[in-house]
C-alpha cells in the first residue's frame, strides 16, 4: 500500500527549506504534475531510477509512488532530513547520497543500469547532459533520460538543421539517442518560480553509427558550433584534415554549422578517425 505522505508544502515549511538560488533550486510541488513526469519514461515498477537534486523529495515521492528503486544525489544538506523521511516511509526503496552528481559514479551508485529522472538543477543540467551523451561505452549505462531544464536548452536538444536553437547540444543528443520535447512546463508551477519557462526532454540510447570516435565528434562540433558565424573554412580549420575531408564528402566549406545535418557531423567524424 502506498503511504500517505504530508503535502509538499507542509514538508518545506517543517524543515525551513528555501530553494538556493546558488544551487539553482526551484522546487515543484504540483504532485499530478510530478507524476506525469514519472509516468514519461514508462513503467518504472521494479525499475532503477537514477535521480539528481531531489530538493524536499517531490519528484522522488512520485517516482516512489510509480514503484521505482530511487538512488538520489543531494549535495544541499538542509534537504537530507526530508528525504530521510520519505526514505522512512518507502523502506528499502530510496537511497540518498549526499554530494555532487558531477563527481558521482552513477552505475556503481544504483548498483546496476538504471533510468535517470530529474528536474535538474539549473547550473549543471548542460555539463550532466554532455557528460552522459559522451559516454564512451556504448550502450550507456543509463536505459533512458527524463530531464526538466530550462526551456531554451530543451529547444536546444531537440532542434534540427537550420533552427536558431541547432547547435552542439543537438548534434551530441541526436547522433546515436532518440531525443523528444515530453511536455513544456509554466514557471507558476514552481517555488519559488524562475524567471524562465521550463520544459521535459526525454533521451532514449540507441544504436550508434559504426567507426565514429566520440571525442572526435565531439571536437569537431566545439570547433564548428564555437564560431557557429563562421563558415566551416574558418571554423574547423584547426582540426587537421577538416578542410580536406570537407572536400572529400562534398560538403561546401562556405556553409555554416547550423546548415549541416546530424548525419554530416557523423560522416566527417567517421572519416576524421579517432582523435588520438
């Protein structure tokens, strides 16, 4: 039976919990919200669950609720009684780690592949991201990513060839991952509310093209999207045999990085080699 748990509110006001702007805190407290925000990455009874930031535990409670076995990272310690509590209530299904996610071994930390929910904090959800889409062992170890970030870098996620929010982030998330934009999610529905709309990416691993170096691409994608203005000529000059792969592909070095498909950056890094 699932218990029956205090009010969110109740819960920030008993333990004197203000969100850290520092931290880049907001916390979400509409609970039918929460649970479709579990409910994105399917069924998850029985399921790892891989979170960071879980604040007071609201969205913890949701992915508890939804039958998960929750390992999450907190680093604020003013949140750890909370999730104490809640880890009370569910016994045996959440484990909480005080510290930073960035320094965290996910795999070893849940104890096996695992799926990663979380309403990321603001100031490391792009370096978490990236760091998860360059893995260099192929399947991950993540099964899937359901992740709130701000608006403007979930349109960077998701974007195409030719939109303005195209850039690296696209290329590293789409060359081998099924990505989607989950739901979009209003700034009221967080407290304190931000000064910026929200929105729920959804990241699926799949198969990645054969003799690409992820390090390749990804240096290759730095160097075109860090001078995105620049044609590729300039751009990736820095990177040897760029310009002669260009050639080689038919790719005009006159073009811009946001003209070119996933598919291009893929076939460049394919033919670049390895980057050692």
């Amino acid at each position: 039976m699932t218990p029956v748990l205090p009010p969110l509110r109740e819960v920030i006001a008993s333990h004197g919990l203000r969100a850290s702007k520092a931290l880049g805190q907001n916390f979400l407290l509409d609970e039918q919200l929460l649970d479709r925000i579990a409910a994105v990455p399917g069924p998850l009874a029985g399921e790892r669950v891989f979170e960071v930031g879980p604040g007071p535990g609201g969205l913890t409670r949701a992915l508890l609720r939804a039958g998960a076995q929750v390992t999450a990272v907190e680093r604020d310690a003013r949140c750890l009684p909370a999730l104490e509590e809640l880890a009370a209530a569910f016994p045996g299904k959440l484990r909480v780690i005080e510290g930073d996610a960035l320094r965290v071994d996910p795999l070893e930390a849940c104890g096996g592949p695992a799926h990663i929910v979380a309403n990321l904090p603001y100031n490391v959800g792009t370096a978490l991201l990236v760091g998860w889409l360059q893995s260099a062992v192929w399947p991950p170890w993540w099964k899937s990513a359901t992740l709130m970030f701000q608006a403007e870098v979930a349109e960077r996620i998701v974007a195409g060839p030719g939109q303005d929010a195209y850039g690296r982030l696209a290329v590293l998330a789409q060359w081998r991952c099924a990505v989607r934009l989950a739901m979009k999610v209003h700034r009221s529905a967080f407290t304190p509310p931000p000064k910026v709309m929200s929105a729920v990416v959804h990241v699926v691993p799949g198969t990645a093209p054969e003799g690409v170096d992820v390090r390749t691409l990804g240096r290759l994608t730095a160097a075109a999207f860090g001078q995105r203005r620049k044609m590729l000529r300039q751009s990736v000059k820095g990177i040897p045999a760029a310009l002669e792969t260009l050639d080689a592909l038919g790719i005009d070095a006159s073009r811009r990085a946001e003209t070119l498909r996933v598919e291009d950056y893929v076939a460049i890094a394919r033919r670049l080699g390895s980057a050692d």
